[in-house]
C-alpha cells in the first residue's frame, strides 16, 4: 500500500476518534479534541491526493477510497452535530441525498467505462463543509471555555454555527444538481 493510500485509511481510522471525542461528554475539552482531531484528517485529505499526483501514485484503491473517506469523516460530524441538537435533519438528509446522488451517478457511469471525475462544484462543496465544521467546532469550544453556561452566547454559536451549515449545504445541494445536469446523459445511455 502506497503513503497516499495509507493516509486515506488513516483518515478513515480517525473518525471513530473523533465521534469519541466530540460526544462522550466526560472528554476534558473535548471541542478542542474533535477540533484537532477533524483538522488533522481533513489535512489529510490535501496531503494524498498531492502525494499522489505528484509521485505517480494514483490507484484504483484512492480513486475509491479517498472520496468515501471524505464522505464518511463530513457525515459523521454532521451526524454528531445533529445528536448535539446544532444542526437541523434536513441539512443532515441533504448532504446525505447528494452524496447518494452522486456515488450512483459514478456507479452508473463506472458501468458504462466512463470516469466522473470532481469538479470545482465538488471540491468547492468539499472544502466548504470542512471549514463549517472546523469553524462550528473552534466556536463551540471557545463558547465553552469563554463563557461557560451563557445562554446567550451559546445561543449566538448555535446560530452563527447553523449558518455556516447552512453555507456548506447550498454548495453541497448546488455541486449536486451540477453533476446530475453534466452527467445527465448517462442515464438517457443506459436505458
């Protein structure tokens, strides 16, 4: 197995971690934990596809790996979020629906020997949930440490936090209705 390779299964290892990390309520700062937790499997993410391209290692294995592991790691924070009442199901069934969409419209296309390659839309709705979710969990825990207990202030993170979601869920929805509209010829294909 290659370091690109490794690094994507790395990534997929930390996710337990950091579902640990943000929901075990006993964790000692555990926002700043999930936080880091987040940031070093999101930097990971960079750091395969770069190594990949640039030494000549781009396999089968990442080609399918590394966007699941993308998918699994922003599902399962916003999956957490949903259970910590800091995001809303709809936002959550979205994001789910697109990456539905989409694995099937890949599959439908792998079928027919054609590559769906990322977009900008995509790796724009990538990069986009990412930074909400860094940014939710840096605010949740600055909320906790600065001021403990303060209902408005937490309130004020709920809010700004559901926000950026919600930034992060038009691109996922609007990068979604792009690959269906480029691609929509492969269904007409494969009656």
């Amino acid at each position: 197995m290659n370091l690109p390779n490794k690094l994507t299964v790395f990534r997929m290892v930390l996710v337990p971690f950091f579902v640990a990390a943000l929901i075990v309520p006993q964790s000692p700062h555990r926002y700043l934990a999930a936080f880091l937790l987040f940031a070093a499997a999101s930097y990971t993410d960079h750091l395969d596809g770069k190594i990949a391209r640039r030494d000549g290692l781009v396999t089968n294995f990442g080609k399918f790996m590394d966007p699941l592991a993308d998918k699994i790691l922003v599902i399962s924070a916003l999956v957490c979020f949903l259970q910590l009442g800091w995001t809303n199901v709809w936002f959550v069934l979205l994001v789910v629906a697109r990456e539905f969409l989409v694995t099937s419209l890949r599959l439908v296309a792998a079928d027919s020997g054609v590559v769906v390659a990322a977009n900008r839309w995509g790796k724009a709705k990538t990069v986009s949930q990412i930074a909400a979710v860094l940014a939710v969990l840096l605010m949740q825990y600055l909320c906790a440490v600065l001021a403990p207990g303060n209902g408005e202030t937490l309130a004020g993170c709920h809010l700004a936090g559901e926000v950026l979601i919600g930034v992060s869920v038009a691109l996922t929805v609007v990068s979604g209705a792009v690959y269906l509209q480029q691609n929509w010829g492969l269904f007409r294909a494969s009656r």
